[in-house]
C-alpha cells in the first residue's frame, strides 16, 4: 500500500503544477518566452537528476531516496508560486523537475523490490496509481480555479498536503538495504537493456502524443468543440487507468513479450481510428483504444528491467527511465516541427511508426526461467 501512495503523491504532485500553468503564467507576468525557458528548465532538471538516479539509489537505498524527492518536488511547488522574477521561476522549475525524476525512480526502484517479494507481476498496478493521483490533483486544480484560489496559497497547502501522504506511504515500505545498495556508485548499464529501453522511448513518445496534441488534434482536425476536444485526453487516461489495474494478472498469463507485442499493435489500432476517424467521437474512441494499448507497456519494461540487471535494480531502472523521459520530451517537439510542415494530421503520424516498432522490439523483455515474466 505504501509504494501505491507514493505513485499518487507523484502523480497529484506533477498535476498540480501542470493544471495551473496558465494561472503561474499571470500571476507572474510571464511572457511566452518566459514561460518556455522555465518549461526547458524543468526538462533540463527531469533529465539531469535521472542522470544521477542510478548512482543515489545505489548509494542511500530506495526508501531514503524517496524521502529526499518528495521533499524536493513538493518543496518545489510553493517555490514555484512565489517565484518574483523570471529567472527565479526557472530555477523553480527546475528544482520541481528534479523533485520529479527523483522521487518517480526512487519509487519504481522499491516497487521493483516489492515485485520481487510477491513473485508475481504488480508494477502496472502501481502506475495505475500514478494515473488516479494524476486525475485527483487535475480535479483539485479545477476546484481550486473555480474558487479563485491563487496559486500562492493553493501550491504550499498542496506541497504540504502531498508531502505528509508521501511520507505516510514511504514509512509503510520494506526495511532494510536494496539489492546492490552500497556497491559501487556508477557502473555502466547492461546491454541487456538497451533495448528495453527503446521501447520506453517509443511507449513514452506514444502517451506524449496524446497527453500534447489530442485537444488540439480534436479541435484543428476534426472540428471538435473545446469541451468535446478536452475528451480526448479523458478517454485516453481513463481506459490507460483500468488497464493498469489488470494488466498484472494478464501479464502473469501471457508473459511480457507476448502483452506487450500484442499492447503496441492495439495502440497501432487506436492511433489508426483517431487518424482516419471522419468525426470527433470517433477519434475520441480512437484516442481511448490508444489508452488501451500503451497503458502496460512502459511499466512491464521497468519491472523487466529490474531484473535484467538484478544485482543493481534500482540502477537498472533510472537507465530504462531516462530514456522513456528523453522520448516523452522529444515529442512535443518532433510532432510540432512535423506539423509546421505537413499538418498536424500526418505529423501525428509519427507515433503510429514508433509504437509499431514496439511489437519487434519484445522478444528483448524475455527473461531467464523462473522470473516472473518470460
């Protein structure tokens, strides 16, 4: 239960500063540009502290790197809203993606650790966590809009709030020292998972697609409404959150290569109904049918991760996370610089080419006899 709570934080947390950009952005007066350099100092701090990850969990354990990334990310919250200059906001947020990076493998890394002792595949039900956190913090985040909070009082209330529940769920963790805990710091990643992590790449490109571009999609290509385009993003995550759920028991049935194969062709599906869909409710569907491919993809590649380099797991995570999180900050950019130059609807595209190569990609998520997965 304790690492679940932790996914929620992580999840409520993110949401949070992500629902109320726009309030950020008046309450400081920031300009478009402005506003960019900060959005490229939290990808600048999400990927340095992923850098790092590894070679902290090794050092201090799991369960005290999640204290020390809650503590950053939702310290970073009320650093972000009283923020009196530009520059200052910058640094915010790149504390913020810190925080973030920190506390996200920090917590695969136990959950890892707690997969181990169960014998059996559970990483996708701690996602699906991460997803209900998510939807919760975006729920407070329109509560808090509506009453004309500012963000001011609303950030350090949540950064506390959050923070508590963090610390709750991480004193119901496992006791004692990860595998590969007090080794040596740095160690260069088993090519063994490279390939494990291109396809966290490709699956975080998939659900980046959808998470930037489905409102707009709906709205520029289809002619949706706004409040029929903001679907888009609903159906997507609400069925990502029921696969997820089940996703363990299915993969403990199939095996890994076999669900994940199967999961990216149905996420080729999906991405194939939204761009060929004549009318918004279809590509609606089209965008909930993606949800349903992509949802176990990334956390079977981290759980199957974690145990091709079995004697630094924690390690082993931060290297397939990082470049999972590289792929989710590519894509805004690669489907925006396409869609300059072709339209949005071909530049979408793009994710239909990535998530197919998922499928050749799986036979790499098998494991030796006797894991949990093969």
């Amino acid at each position: 239960m304790g690492v679940s709570v932790v996914f929620a934080v992580c999840g409520a947390a993110f949401a949070t500063w992500l629902a109320r950009v726009p309030a950020v952005q008046e309450q400081l007066g920031l300009t478009t540009g402005q506003l960019a350099t900060g959005l490229f100092g939290l990808a600048f701090g999400s990927v340095a502290a992923l850098l790092g990850a590894g070679a902290l969990l090794t050092r201090i354990g799991s369960r005290a790197a999640v204290v020390l990334g809650a503590v950053v990310l939702c310290g970073g919250l009320p650093l972000v809203a009283f923020a009196w200059s530009a520059p200052v906001f910058v640094v915010a947020l790149v504390v913020l993606g810190v925080g973030n990076s920190l506390l996200d493998v920090a917590m695969n890394a136990h959950a890892a650790r707690v997969e181990e002792g169960y014998g059996r595949p559970i990483f996708a039900g701690f996602h699906a966590f991460w997803n209900i956190g998510g939807l919760a913090g975006s729920g407070a985040d329109a509560l808090m809009e509506a009453a004309h909070v500012p963000v001011a009082v609303h950030f350090p209330v949540a950064g506390a709030v959050l923070l508590a529940f963090a610390l709750w769920g991480r004193a119901l963790f496992l006791t004692g020292a990860d595998r590969g805990q007090g080794e040596t710091a740095f160690a260069w990643p088993s090519r063994a998972l490279v390939p494990l992590g291109v396809i966290a790449f490709c699956g975080f490109v998939a659900e980046g697609a959808v998470n930037s571009w489905s409102a707009v999609y709906l709205a520029g290509v289809t002619g949706a409404a706004p409040a029929l385009a903001s679907l888009g993003y609903f159906a997507f995550s609400g069925t990502m959150i029921a696969v997820r759920l089940v996703a363990d028991r299915i993969v403990a049935r199939t095996g890994a290569v076999r669900f994940v194969r199967v999961a990216a062709a149905v996420a080729v599906v999906g991405f194939a109904v939204v761009l060929a869909a004549p009318w918004p409710a279809a590509a609606v569907a089209g965008f909930a049918v993606v949800g349903l491919g992509v949802a176990g993809i990334v956390p079977v590649a981290w759980s199957v991760a974690s145990r091709k380099q079995a004697d630094a797991p924690g390690r082993a995570v931060a290297a397939v996370a990082a470049c999972g999180y590289l792929g989710f900050l590519v894509e805004p950019a690669l489907v925006g610089a396409l869609a300059t130059r072709i339209g949005l609807h071909w530049a979408l595209s793009s994710a239909v080419v990535v998530t197919f190569a998922i499928c050749f990609l799986a036979p790499s998520l098998r494991v030796r006899e006797g894991a949990l997965t093969r």
